[in-house]
C-alpha cells in the first residue's frame, strides 16, 4: 500500500456521522419528478408525453449532442406533466413529473448484456452513453465522453475516486464497504478500455475498512495499488488526486488526458457495474443524509427524482426548525431555499442545518491565508478584487475558470470575505457576457 498526503488545502472537521449506517433501500415515493438537464452539457430532449405508461429504465430523454446524457424513468408509472422546475442550483429545467402506479416493472435495456469481461471497449462505451451515466463524483460529466480521449493523449493511468474528502458525506464510503466487489470489476473493465498500464484506489485514511477491502482485491495484482491518502481537503478533487498521486499538473483550462489520467469516482463505477452486469441505467444513487438538524442520520439508495423533502422527513429532519438545507456536503455543496427539489444524479448528500454560522465580513488584512491553502496557486484575494472591480479580462487572466470552488479560500479567510461566492459570481458574470 502506498501511502500519500497533499500539500495544500485544509482539514476542516470530518463529522462523518453518518459513516456506520448501511446503505438503506429508500421506500418507493408516490411521486418522481426528473429533470432532462441533470449533467454537464446540453439537456436531454423528452420523448415521452403527458398520459404516457413508462417502466423502470425506461428511457424518457434523449441525449442531444456529444457531450449530453440521456434520462431514464427511475418508477413504474405515468407521466403526469412535463413541467419547468427548480434546481439545487437555481436554474430551472424541463422535467417529467411521473406518478406511481404500482411496483416496478424494469424496461428492456437498449444496450448488450452479456459477461463483463466480454465487453469490447466499443460496448462499454455504448452502455455508460445509454444508461445515462455521468460522474457521480459531483461533475456530473457524461462518462461515455470521459472515456473516450481524443487518440493523441494517450491514458496511462486510472485512477479510482474513493476519498470522499468534503465533511459529512459517507455514501461513496458504505458503497466501497458494501460493494468494493461491483467497483473494482468496473474499474478493470474500464482499464482495459482506456488501455491504462496502471490503476490506483485511492482513498483517505479515515476509511480503514475500505482500505482494507479493495487491499484484499488487488493482493497479488501488478497493475494496482491501493494509495492511503492523509485525509485533506479538497483532496478528491481530480487535479489535487494526479498531482498527490502521479506528481502531475493538469496545465490550466486542461482534462486529466492532457497528462495522461483519467480519474473515476466510485459511484460512478458501481453504476457502470449495474449496467454492464445487470442491464439497470442510472436511476438511483447513494444519498448520505446527515447534519446537526438530522436526528438519525443515514445513507439511503434513493431513486433520481424523488423530493428531497421526504427524504429528509425519513431521517427525522424538521424542517421547520433548519437555518440551512445544502445539496452535498458543506464545503461545496448547494444551499437551497426550500426542500421541495428531486435529487438528481448528482446529489451525493442532503446537510439539514439547524443554525448557520454567519459571520460579520471584514475588510482584507492582506493576510495571504487564502493564498497559501489554494490548491490551485491562484490569489484569491486579488482575484476577488478583480471581480468586484468588473475586471473581466483580468479575472480570467489570474485564474477565475482553473478555480475548482473548493471553498477553503473562504473556509480559512480571519475577515469571513466570501470569496468563492464572489468567484461563482465572477464566472456566472463572464459566461453571461460571453453568450451574448
Ligand atoms: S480560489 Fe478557488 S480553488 Fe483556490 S481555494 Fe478558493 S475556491 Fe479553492
Ligand atoms: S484570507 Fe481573507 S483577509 Fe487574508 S488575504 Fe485572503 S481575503 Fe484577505
């Protein structure tokens, strides 16, 4: 086992309550509600109208162009609507609101099911395209997409994502406790595919009996390591894993195939192993559930489109009595202003707060705090400035898109300058101005 820590970032508390808790099979809601934009890129395109009978699996959207994912109905039901509705983010998308009319009856799947490790890369790629994945990790990038670089980039690593650093969170860690089997298959499968020499689990050391469950997969096996990562934040982040890992930058405004990584959470690699192996699309994920306003926090397998709301009412949650409702974990995760959003693909945890720390913003002491925890070597402060100045062109220049908002800039500021809010506000700024 090899054993790595990186430089830069933070250790904020870990307050990973929830990391005991079995993966429960949430019951089945009354109601889904599915938005066709749930990844990167353009948003699927509705092939099912009002009154419509659906299965579980079956497909409801289409993918729209390269970089885009199809929709599948996660319920046995019928298609009330197709309504506008809010997202943990605060746009708005398409999304069929279907209603349950009884237990489920899986769709045929559209891609071959057959033994996994008779796969041809072309297939794998054909199954990650049609069953909808995208990575679970938080990007939400269509999968089919990553694993297909561009011939002159040769991959000669892959690395599997299993440190789930953010605070909170512990779906990815009771899905390698529960199922390191399903992953690893997944991740050779996808080795082969991308031609890779070499993988690395990686995984943090607060999880010792993760470490210890993929240790045993790979005892005897050359091409893999199992990497114990110093527990830090933000080091899941996919820049901060090949630099920890294979001592690499990703230049700015560049993919890990630039230098040769491709970098795989493990949800995403569970939900490639249900596609491949059981013909199951992505309609359902690991949903940690926790916070000081959750009296029994847990980890739920939730179907894509059910309210957030009652999946936080199931875990004793009162919501009367919360300052703060974040999608995903508190460092970078979305706070919203009411429960009454689907979970999405991309919805890794539900943080119910009940009292917010919100602290008075002082103006900057030039302390350059924020300078030396960015993992990335921007200057926040003066990057911020440039931001608030409507410095565009400069923004850009120190740094604004090569930003991952990890957070901890703001995290460790002594004045409380919210400065990765004032980032997002930034980029949301330029894109605007750049669309026009
Ligand atoms: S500038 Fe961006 S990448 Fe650097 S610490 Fe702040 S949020 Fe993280
Ligand atoms: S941490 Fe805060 S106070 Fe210190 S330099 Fe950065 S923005 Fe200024």
């Amino acid at each position: 086992m090899i054993k790595l820590r990186m430089k830069r970032g933070i250790h904020p508390k870990e307050r990973k309550i929830s990391s005991s808790k079995e993966i429960q099979e949430f019951p089945l809601p009354k109601r889904v509600i599915i938005p066709f934009s749930q990844h990167t890129g353009k948003p699927a395109i509705p092939i099912v109208k009002k009154r419509q009978e659906v299965k579980t699996g079956e497909k409801i959207g289409e993918a729209s162009g390269f970089i885009s994912s199809p929709v599948h109905s996660s319920v046995t039901g019928k298609v009330k609507a197709l309504e506008t509705v809010l997202l943990p983010n605060g746009s708005s998308s398409l999304a069929a609101l279907i209603d349950v009319t009884g237990e489920d009856v899986l769709a045929e799947p559209t891609w071959p099911v057959k033994d996994i490790s008779s796969l041809t890369p072309g297939e794998v790629r054909k199954i990650t395209r049609e069953a909808g994945i995208v990575g679970l990790g938080g990007a939400v990038f269509p999968t089919s997409v990553k694993i297909s670089p561009p011939e002159e980039y040769p991959i000669d690593s892959i690395i599997v994502n299993g440190s789930e650093c953010e605070p909170f969170l512990t779906s990815d860690h009771r899905l390698m406790v529960e199922h390191a089997e399903e992953i690893f298959k997944a991740a050779q499968l996808l080795k082969e595919v991308i031609k890779a020499s070499h993988g690395y689990i990686a995984i943090e050391d607060n999880k010792p009996d993760a470490i210890e469950a993929f240790e045993k997969l790979v005892s005897g096996l050359e091409a893999w390591d199992v990497v114990s990562l110093r527990t830090h934040y933000p080091q899941g982040a996919e820049k901060s894993l090949i630099k920890v890992i294979l001592n690499r930058e990703v230049p700015m405004g560049g993919l890990p195939f630039h230098v040769g990584a491709l970098v795989q959470n493990v949800g995403t690699l569970y939900a490639i192993y249900e596609a491949a192996v059981k013909g199951v699309p992505l309609t359902k994920r690991v949903v940690t559930v926790t916070g000081d306003g959750v009296p029994n926090p847990s980890n739920y397998m939730v179907r894509v489109g059910t309210n957030a709301r009652e999946v936080l009412e199931a875990a004793g949650a009162e919501l009367d009595n919360l300052e703060k409702i974040i999608f995903g974990g508190p460092m970078m995760g979305l706070s919203v202003k009411t429960p009454d959003i689907p979970v999405l693909k991309s919805t890794s945890g539900l943080l119910a707060i009940k009292r917010a720390y919100r602290g008075k913003v002082y103006p900057c002491l030039y302390c350059g705090r924020c300078v030396v925890v960015c993992p990335l070597q921007i200057t926040p402060t003066r990057l911020v400035k440039y931001i608030q100045a409507g410095m565009w062109d400069q923004a850009k220049k120190f740094g604004l898109f090569n930003c991952m908002e990890c957070g901890c800039c703001s995290y460790v500021c002594p004045s409380n300058i919210p400065l990765v809010h004032w980032i997002k506000y930034g980029k949301y700024m330029v894109r605007r101005m750049e669309t026009k």
